[in-house]
C-alpha cells in the first residue's frame, strides 16, 4: 500500500550538479540554501526528472483488448476478428498485430494492463482519469494539466506559450480547471495541423495581416495608451502593458514558430501521418521543445458501441505510426528522459464482443479493467504492471487506480503528491487524493519508476 510518509531524496544522497543548480533557482525565488534544504527535507521538494508531459487522450474508451491487452486464446467471442497478437521487441510482451510500429518501440514505454476505476460513465469516468481524484459534490477538481500549469505557475514559469496547451480542441467532458479557476483553463488553438491553412488564433498573424502592420498598430496602440496614462494615471493601465507586451511578443517572437509545422522535413512529417492525430503529435514535440509543462492531444472516435473493428481498422494504423514515431523522435532529441508520455481514455471496452444489432460487433463501456501505456520522463520501458484475467474482464493482479498513475506522473514531476492546493472556499484539497487516505490505492508506480524503487 502507498506509503503517505514516502519521499523521493533520501539527506543522505550526495548532492549533485543539478541540486546545486536548484539551489541557484531557489535563491532568485528568495530562498536561501538553508531554507531550500529544509524543503526538500520535508518533500516539499522532489527530485523531479520530467519537465513536460505529453498526454494522448483517446476520447470515447478505447478497447484494451484490442490494443495492448490482446487475448487470441479467449475465444472469438472475446477477440473478434483480432485473432492473433505479435511479439513486441520485449521478451514476453505481445499486442494487437494492427500495432506492429508500436512492438518496434516497445522497449521505450510500459504498459499498465490493471487500470480500474468500475465507472461506466463518459463523464464521471473521464473527471475521474483527468482528474485523478473521485467526483465530490463540494470539490470540482482541476485536471492533471491544469494543476501542473498552477505548480509551474508557482514555481516560476517563464515560457512564452501557455503552460497547458490541448491540441486542437478543449476536452469537453467537463470544466479541465476546476476550482482554480479559468487562468488554469487549457489554451485549445483549434483548427487542423494537418492543413497548409493551420493558424492559431492569437499567435499566428491572421490571414492577410502582415508583421509590419502588426508592429504598426502596436505602435499606434502604445501612443494611445501612453496619452490614456499621462491623463488619468491609473495603475492598471501598468498591468496592461504587460499582458500587451506577452500577447505581441507570442505573435511576433519565437514563441510562433513553435505551431509552424512547415519547418519540419516533410520525410518525418509523413511518419507520422499526414492526418490531424499525427500532425498533433509532431505539433506536441516541438510545443516540448519550447517548454511547454503540459500538452493534451484530444482524439475522438473510440466509443465503439457498433462495429467497433470496423473502427479499428481505420484508428490503429494512425494511432500505430503516430505513437511510435513521437517516441522515437522525442528519445533521438535527447528529450524522452524528461518528457513523460501517456496513453488512455476515460475506460476500456467489453472483453466480449457484441455481436447482435444494433451493435454489429461492437464494444461497450468498461471500467472494470482496462490500459494505459507511460512512457519517458523517469518511467522505464519495456514493462508490464498488472494484468487482466484470462478474458480481460477484471483485475487478476496489481489493480493501478487512476491518483496511483497521477501521483506516480507528479513526483516524477517534481511535484508533491500530498501538497495542498488553494480553494476559493477554503475547501481543504490535496493535489491527489492519496494524501487524504479516503481512496484505495495499489501504490505509487515504483516498479517502473527509475531510482525510486
């Protein structure tokens, strides 16, 4: 069971190159190195290796056991016409045969075949998996994005794009910023990545409008605020210039060029799919590689109540190029070891399949057992936590919960699981529910944590 006393550095531990640069960070912030060490004595400070998390979530529950959870010997009631699975390049680890880019890739990520949460519900289930916390009438909950934008935040975020960014459009199950309100809501650009046309609104100059004309009216804009000043010397008109100047430096600066997908090769572009999924994964690296904390990739089409292997003829072979190629280029920049990427949805299907109308092979709503998938960031690959029976139906062993997932993602985060975070009612909240001991838990992920076994 979860240990609420557990803490990620040991005093004992040498200090090392990057706790000294810590101790620089934390002296701008007004800490001292007293103050810092007392800190992260205290686990108020983690010796966090991830600093970006990309989250591929699969909107509408997709199948586990067509996926990552194959069972060709259940019977083909329960496989479908999925009947076989292939080896993964990790010893004992089989997947769908629609997958076979992610078995090449297989040794970077690690499967969890024992999630559980015994929700059939898009809405409840989906607060619950982007939550990581239990519905509560008096507590609406931020999402796992929104609170590592508000820790970012806290911490000191400079970066010239929003630190919790969903590609291309916002979830829509519920409010993703809950009690903290909307400066934590994620910045959702819209639009296709895939088209010659993509364009983000307040950061890509819109159609037509040219950079000089930009500067132009910034110019004028200035002029006039600077006379509106001189006349009624009102002290919000200094907050404006602030937020101007980061509206006009993310549409003119470098922050831009982060969504201008023209920069890539076409070769790897084509890897990773000419389509709107695979666009937003290559779109996602790049958002990593100018800092942003959190990005979302909302994916539809996997509520497969009919035909589901209809559906999964068409989603795999996308969701199988996109996937495999993010981790391969993230691992070959040298950013997969700071970058935590994660696969899910609100549930996974029915193990059997339904075969009678209207269904027509499809797959319903399954909260008993399902899938994710982590990778990078200070998660090992090429493992297997859990698994499901021999039919995929329930938990055999090892049952992960949605807060042991989060709070395994925020220590490795740098990120205190038992922290308290504020509520404009003054509402005692935690930052997962582990801390408050009122949920059940199969513990923190440290068998596929690095050092923190």
């Amino acid at each position: 069971m979860f240990d609420i006393n557990d803490h990620a550095i040991s005093l004992s531990t040498a200090a090392n190159r990057r706790d000294f640069l810590r101790v620089g960070t934390a002296s701008m912030l007004g800490l001292g190195m007293a103050d810092w060490m007392r800190l992260k004595a205290a686990g108020m400070i983690a010796d966090g290796k991830a600093k970006s998390v990309i989250q591929l979530w699969m909107a509408g529950g997709p199948t586990q056991t067509d996926t990552f959870d194959p069972k060709p010997d259940a019977g083909e009631e329960f496989s479908g016409p999925l009947r076989k699975a292939i080896n993964a390049n990790v010893t004992g680890m089989r997947l769908s045969p629609m997958l076979p880019l992610l078995a090449k890739q297989a040794d970077k990520y690690s499967i969890i075949r024992s999630m559980t949460h015994m929700d059939n519900s898009h809405e409840t289930a989906a607060y619950i998996m982007q939550t990581g916390s239990l519905p509560k009438a008096e507590l609406v909950y931020p999402g796992i994005g929104a609170i590592v934008a508000f820790k970012k935040n806290e911490a000191g975020y400079k970066g010239a794009l929003p630190p919790y960014i969903t590609l291309t459009t916002p979830l829509g199950r519920f409010s993703e910023a809950g009690f903290l309100g909307n400066n934590y809501k994620t910045f959702a650009p819209g639009g296709d990545p895939n088209q010659a046309s993509f364009r983000v609104q307040g950061i890509v100059p819109p159609k037509g409008m040219t950079e000089q004309r930009i500067g132009e009216r910034r110019a004028l804009l200035n002029a006039v605020d600077a006379m509106a000043r001189q006349a009624e010397k009102q002290e919000p008109f200094q907050a404006l210039d602030t937020f101007q100047e980061q509206a006009y430096g993310m549409i003119l600066g470098d922050a831009k060029k982060a969504f201008d997908l023209s920069q890539e090769k076409e070769e790897l572009r084509t890897r990773y799919g000419r389509n709107r999924f695979g666009q937003s994964c290559l779109l996602a690296r790049r958002l990593v590689e100018n800092g942003v904390p959190f990005i979302t990739i909302n994916d539809g089409g996997w509520d497969t109540h009919k035909q589901n292997f209809d559906a999964m003829n068409a989603k795999l072979p996308i969701l199988d190029a996109a996937f495999a190629t993010l981790l391969e280029d993230l691992a070959q920049r040298g950013l997969l070891e700071s970058t935590i990427v994660v696969w899910y949805g609100e549930f996974g299907r029915t193990p059997r399949v339904v075969l009678e109308p209207p269904w027509f092979g499809g797959r319903h709503h399954w909260g008993n057992v399902f899938s994710a998938v982590v990778a990078g960031g200070g998660f090992s690959g090429g493992s297997v936590v859990g698994a499901s029976d021999f039919r995929g139906e329930n938990v055999r062993d090892r049952p992960v919960y949605p807060w042991d997932l989060s709070a395994s993602m925020y220590k490795l985060l740098g990120i205190d699981p038992h922290g308290k975070l504020p509520h404009p009612q003054g509402c005692t909240a935690y930052v997962s529910p582990l801390a408050s001991g009122t949920v059940q838990s199969g513990g923190l992920l440290k068998e596929i944590m690095k050092g923190r076994a």
